[in-house]
C-alpha cells in the first residue's frame, strides 16, 4: 500500500479505488461541462481563486452532491486511462485544479492535476497495472511537469 504525500484519507482512498476500478466519476451538466467550484486554496494572478473541476471515486459519493447549483448534473463515468490522457492533461494545461471526494460541503483535496496524474500512475506501478500504452507517455508528461516547478522554484 502506497502512502501519498496528501495526508486526507478520502484522497487515498480515490486513489486506490481508482486505480482497481479503472473508474473515475464527476458531476456533468447538459453541455457536458464539469461540475466546478471556486478554489478556495489557490488564486490566480488576478487574485481570484482558481477553478476546480470535482471527481469522485464512486457514483453514490457523486450523487451526494447533486444538489444546488448541481442538481441538475448527471452523474458519469469516465475511464481511468481516458481521464489521465484527456482530461488531467487537459486541465493542466488550461490551469484548472483537481477536486477530489468533496462532500456535500464541498470540502475535499485540492490538487494540480499533473500531481493527481503523478499519484495515480505511482499506484498503478505499485500494483502492477501499468502495462498499456499510454503509461510512458503519461509519465513523461509528469516527469517534465516536476522538472519544470523544480525550476521554477530555484528561481523563486
């Protein structure tokens, strides 16, 4: 069993879960847009708080949120392959974070999304699921994304 840096057990538990199911879920509206939520961790250079998608280990965890401004959200299910290849990828490079097991209160973990990909292809390795095609791939994209916050934080 792995331990992730991340120290919310609700995390850990998205990832395991994941990574055995090959499932991940979120909230989507009509026009397939994400369920998202104001950060409220992390700002912009404008001092705004970033935009965070929110993901689910299992669909009742994402039903529980359908409520408010999501109650008109369908609950979907996304491979986990396609969820790294696509969508993390995607939202790193628009800069949008991670969401991961809110609850009703919206409360959960906050993450970059290349450091949720980090995470869940460390797990995959771990446990001996990471034999498809797109895993050197996805871990070149995370090992360049480390090199470069590494750099970045020499600068600063």
């Amino acid at each position: 069993m792995m331990n992730y840096p991340n120290q919310d057990p609700a995390y850990s538990d998205f990832i395991r879960t994941v990574v055995a199911t090959g499932t991940v879920y979120t909230l989507q509206d009509g026009e397939d847009y994400f369920a998202e939520c104001p950060s409220e961790v992390y700002e912009n250079r404008f001092g705004e708080p970033e935009t965070v998608y929110c993901f689910w280990h299992n669909a009742a965890a994402a039903n529980e949120c359908r409520q408010e401004e999501w109650a008109d959200y369908r609950t979907v299910s996304i491979g986990l392959i396609d969820f790294m290849y696509d969508i993390l990828i995607d939202m790193d490079q628009d800069q949008v974070l991670a969401g991961i097991a809110f609850d009703p209160q919206l409360y959960g973990t906050e993450i970059e999304p290349v450091e949720l990909l980090g995470d869940l292809l460390d797990e995959m390795a771990f446990s001996g699921r990471d034999n498809f095609p797109e895993f050197d791939e996805l871990q070149s994209y995370r090992l360049e994304w480390e090199r470069i916050m590494a750099h970045q934080e020499k600068l600063h």
